[in-house]
C-alpha cells in the first residue's frame, strides 16, 4: 500500500531531485489515534524509543524500479500500543516524508514491529 505523502513529503521529494535534501530513510512510531493529514510535519504522538534507519531500495510495482521502499524494525521499550508510522529524512526531528495511522497493535517490553513503507505513483 502506498503511504500518503505529506505536503513537506513532496518539498522533500524536490528536494531529492536536485540533490538538496536527505534521503528519508528513518522510520518513527507512535501511539496517536488521529486521521493523517497532508499537513502533517510530525507523530501525533511519538513514542520514545529512537528512530531507525530502514534499509532502502527500488522495487517493481507497476514498472521497474518504479518505487521507494524502506524496511525498518521497531522494538517497544515499554508497554503501548502503536498505532501511526512516519517516515523523516532524520533520526530527530527532519522532515516528514509519510504518516500513516492504522488500527492499534499492543506491544509488550521487548515485542517489535517490521515496517516497509514504499511510495510509488507521485
């Protein structure tokens, strides 16, 4: 499924084209409940644990090398349950390229979450 790109999402993409900004490879979750919006430059409500660097790369969906891909494992340092994806051309802070929200998953200390977000058709 391809992740809504947000409006600073597609200042980034620019960005990439003319080989101004970084790659947004880090994924981040959250606890957050509400709706994604275009607008959106940050988790509603980030967890604490620290970003990861997801394993980039191309991929096929329509025709070759026609999307972005990111893998990336997430482990809950705590008790919650995660509920929204965003992905940052940072480690902290950055530019938010996506932000998804989806139906809760309960985590325990130590439980983890692979993510892959791909972005395709912009």
């Amino acid at each position: 499924m391809a992740l809504p790109i947000t409006n600073s999402g597609l200042a980034l993409i620019a960005g990439r084209i003319l080989g101004t900004a970084s790659e947004p490879k880090y994924l981040g979750w959250g606890t957050g409940t509400t709706a994604a919006a275009l607008a959106n430059t940050a988790l509603q409500t980030a967890s604490a644990e620290s970003r990861v660097a997801g394993t980039t790369s191309q991929v096929t969906v329509n025709v070759t090398n026609d999307c972005y891909q990111a893998v990336g494992t997430l482990t809950s340092a705590s008790a919650q349950t995660i509920s929204e994806l965003g992905q940052f051309d940072a480690s902290t802070s950055g530019n938010m390229l996506s932000h998804f929200v989806f139906t809760g998953v309960p985590l325990g200390i130590g439980d983890s979450i692979q993510f892959t977000t791909q972005h395709y058709g912009v």
